[in-house]
C-alpha cells in the first residue's frame, strides 16, 4: 500500500498534463465554433453549447482521467482469473471459459443500444438547455405577456424528454447485470451442481472445487463487472460525448477568396429595413429608410424601446433583418468582406485577461503599422492613457477584469477601437459610465478620425455635437440636424429640455 501510495504520487502530475490541456482544447474548440457560428448569422445563436461547455467537457475530463487510470487493469484482471482457473483446474477453466464467451458476445451485441441510449440522453440535455436558457433569461418578459403556462408548457415537455432518455438510459443498462449472470453466476452454478458427481468421480478434489468457487466469485466476478461497467458506462459515455463535441465544433467553411469583396467605399444606406424579434411581435424597425455617407457622424436618440441598439446592430450585422437590406458601398452588407472594416463597442465593454497591449491591439493584429505607439496614442486620443499608466504600461498584465470599474473599461474598448483599422464605428452607449467630459472627449475623438462615426446617444450633448440626428420613436423616425429637429420634432425637444433641466444630476441625463 505504501508504494501504491508513492505510485499514485508520482502518477498524478503526469496525468494532469494530459487531462487538463484537452479540457482547455475541447473549451476553446465549443467556444470558437459557437462564436463563429453566431458571428455570421445564418443560424440563430446555440443555447445549447452551454451544455456542451460545462457538463460534457467536464464529463470527458472526467471520463478520460478514470479510463487512464483503471484501464491497466480491465483486460488483465480478467486474463488472470481465466488464466488461474487454468492452472487451478482445466476441466472448471472449460466450464468457464463457455459462458464468458457468451457473456462477451451479449456486451458486444449491447454496446450499440448503450451508444444510442446515452446519445439520446445527451440530446435531451442539450434540448433541456435550450429551452430553458431563454426563458430563465426573459422572465420579466414571460411575465409581462401573460406567457407563464405556455413557458411552463416548454419547460415540462423538454424535462418529460429528458426523464424519459435518463429512464431509458437505465434500463439499458440492467443488460449489463445479465452479462455478469452469464458470466459468472451460470458457471458458479453449473460448478455447484456438478461439484459432487465430479468429486466422487475423481475428477475434481474438494479443495479444487473450493479453489475454483474462489477464483469465480472473488477472481472473475469483479474483473467481468469491471469491463462491463468500465467498457459498457464510461467508455460508450466518453465515445458519444466525443462524438457530440466533434459534431458541434465543425466551423462552417470561410467563404472562397472571391466570394467576399472588399469595399471601395464606406457609405452605409438602409432600404426599407424592418425588424422584428418574432414574426408575430411588432417590428421594432420598420421600413426605416436611411443613408449614412462615408466620413458622417450620425447620432441616433429616442425613448427607451425605440430601438436604437436594435439598429446598431443591425447595421454592424449582428441582427439579420427579417425586411429589407442594408448596403455597404451599394452591396448588400453580407457580401461585403466587412469583418475589419465595421466596429461596434457596446454598453458593456469586455476586457479579457491578457496584457494591455493584448486588451487594445487584438483588433489591429492584422494591421501592425505603428504598434506600441499607435496603441499609446489612440488611449491618449479617447482619455484611456492615465488608465493604461496606471496599470502599468502596455506591458501590464489585467489578472482579474472585475478588478476594472465599468467607466475603466469602456476605455480600453474605446481606444481598442479607436486604434483599430474600422472605417465604421458604431457606439451604442459606449460612454454611458464616463462623465460628461470623459465622454465628448471620446467622441470628438472618434469624430476626428478618419472614419464614419454613429452614435447611440446617452446624453442629448452628443446629438448636439453630431453632424446629424436621427431621431427614433416606436414606428416612426425622423432625421435631421440638431436645430431642425428643434423646430420639427415636439419629442426632440422635450428630450433637449429634460436633459438641460436635469444638468445638474447626471443619473437624468440619459435619454432613457
């Protein structure tokens, strides 16, 4: 025991070495897959992948650290109980031998129903997840419609399917208790009742009949359990989650050189462009007709619900419209090679454990030009470089993101950008944490640049600054400069008056 205890010591760094490295590999390979996939919009984002994510990842973690370490002993174990019945007895070991055959037979017959099992029940896992993902997440939207019995309705029905895989699962595998009555228990039996007339016959002597019950009930009985449940439960589990995993991080193929063209120019127009989250629900866009020329700075306000974040990422290409098309240079956006050239910074900024380099080049890994001195200047540009001093340089490394408050980090994605080669920058409440002063900072910065800037306004203070406005409530939309809509819209202004009434409270300056 005291060198097994060594033995286990020693075997464990090493196979760390190679479990924990395929976890990260099977992680990143569903994170890139499912990213990918909803990235380019032909497919509705998976829910489902955060099953595959957590339960069958770690599951083949698992699975693969217990069959390294027990496989050793699955084949041998059961040679060496046929192999001392040989040696004990060769008329018990043929007595024996017979029904294991046959036992091993029966498992290889079984194993393709105990694939289909727990694939069947690894589906219904991955179908409970998706259902119930987007329900957990809109209760308040559930509640608001009067959706309860029909939400409960779904979530019932994909936990019946998901009892009845688990439930049918099993009974799968009460076949694995006859393999080990064929086995084990029919030749303990056959031994017993021929003990005697073997005995008087002088074929067998008492001591070898107590011999051979040992090696069948100690000996072959555990090492035939052993196979079964290590072949027949986590070796078919392994296969199918494998199976599963491959089968769902199979990224679509990049269109061909050819397919995609870049554009020449940068102007964006909207032609009857209409969206809805469900075909029965109302449009949050409808037939909106808009042109954004190369070099504008539009800014886009209204009340909450309008649709404003609705629209940006309509325009970056986040959303398919369900009427209409957007045009990028007079091609539709989805033939355009836009990947690089239309960049939006959301609300909630993301700041991912790295460098800071890392954090505000990733977007410009493509286009290098100026490096650490372009990084420095874009964060100088946006208000970001006390930040990025403070933290210790580009050199410095972000160990937790949480650490950043939410004004630091809609800096960092605001210079990332600002440093990247995006000919299109969209800000959907990109400045909401920073002050007043922070954010027109921001955006005289990104006005500046080369480039065509829209903006989600916040504040009233950044259409006052924009080129353009546009201006959306519900159905309809109005467009125009800051003192026409003044004039034009009786929204508009009650907008501008609230927010100069409540200057001096910055949590009434927003818009919403």
């Amino acid at each position: 025991m005291a060198v097994k205890a060594v033995a286990t010591r020693l075997m464990l760094p090493v196979l760390a070495e190679v479990v924990e490295p395929l976890r990260d590999d099977l992680v990143r390979a569903v994170v890139t897959a499912t990213v990918t996939r909803a990235a380019g919009g032909a497919e509705a984002p998976d829910t489902a992948a955060v099953n595959r994510l957590t339960a069958q990842v770690e599951s083949v973690r698992n699975l693969v650290s217990v069959l390294l370490r027990s496989s050793r002993q699955l084949g041998m174990s059961l040679i060496a109980a046929l192999a001392g019945l040989l040696a004990l007895s060769p008329l018990v070991a043929a007595i024996a031998v017979g029904p294991v055959l046959l036992a091993l037979a029966v498992f290889a017959w079984l194993l393709p129903t105990l694939t289909n099992r727990q694939r069947g029940q690894i589906l219904a896992d991955e179908r409970l997840t998706a259902e119930v993902t987007p329900i957990l997440a809109g209760l308040r939207d559930v509640a608001a419609c009067g959706a309860r019995d029909q939400a409960r309705a779904t979530v019932d029905a994909a936990v019946s399917a998901q009892v009845v895989a688990t439930m049918s699962m099993a009974w799968a595998g009460t076949g694995r208790r006859l393999i080990v009555t064929l086995g084990v228990h029919v030749p303990l039996l056959v031994l017993l009742l021929a003990a005697r007339p073997l005995a008087e016959g002088g074929h067998l002597s008492a001591g070898e009949v107590i011999g051979a019950v040992t090696y069948l009930a100690t000996g072959l009985d555990p090492a035939l359990r052993m196979l079964v449940s290590t072949v027949g439960g986590w070796g078919v589990a392994l296969l199918v989650v494998l199976r599963r995993i491959a089968e769902s991080i199979t990224v679509p193929a990049a269109p061909q050189d050819g397919t995609r063209q870049n554009p020449v120019g940068y102007g964006l127009r909207a032609e009857r462009l209409t969206f809805g989250y469900a075909p029965e629900a109302t449009p949050v866009v409808r037939d909106l007709e808009l042109a954004i020329p190369e070099g504008a700075h539009l800014a886009v306000v209204g009340p909450s619900g309008a649709g404003k974040s609705t629209l940006s990422m309509l325009l970056t290409g986040l959303l398919p419209a369900t009427g209409g098309r957007i045009l990028l240079d007079g091609r539709p956006l989805g033939e355009c090679a836009a990947r690089t050239v239309i960049a939006l910074v959301p609300q909630e900024a993301y700041v991912f454990t790295g460098t800071v380099r890392e954090n505000l080049g990733y977007l410009s890994a493509e286009h290098p030009q100026g490096g650490d001195t372009r990084l420095r200047a874009s964060a100088a540009a946006v208000g970001a470089l006390p930040l990025v001093d403070r933290l210790g340089g580009l050199d410095a490394v972000i160990e937790e993101p949480a650490s950043l408050s939410a004004g630091e980090k809609q800096l960092v994605a605001l210079a990332r950008v600002h440093a990247s080669p995006a000919r299109i920058v969209v800000l959907d409440e990109a400045t909401c944490h920073l002050d007043p002063a922070a954010e027109q900072r921001a955006e005289e910065a990104f006005a500046r640049r080369d480039g065509t800037l829209v903006v989600i306004a916040h504040r009233i203070s950044s259409a006052m600054r924009a080129e353009r406005v546009l201006l959306m409530d519900g159905s309809t939309t109005i467009a125009g400069t800051h003192q026409d809509l003044l004039t034009r819209s009786p929204l508009y202004t009650d907008l501008v008056g609230h927010w100069r009434g409540g200057a001096r409270h910055p949590s009434s300056e927003r818009t919403q």
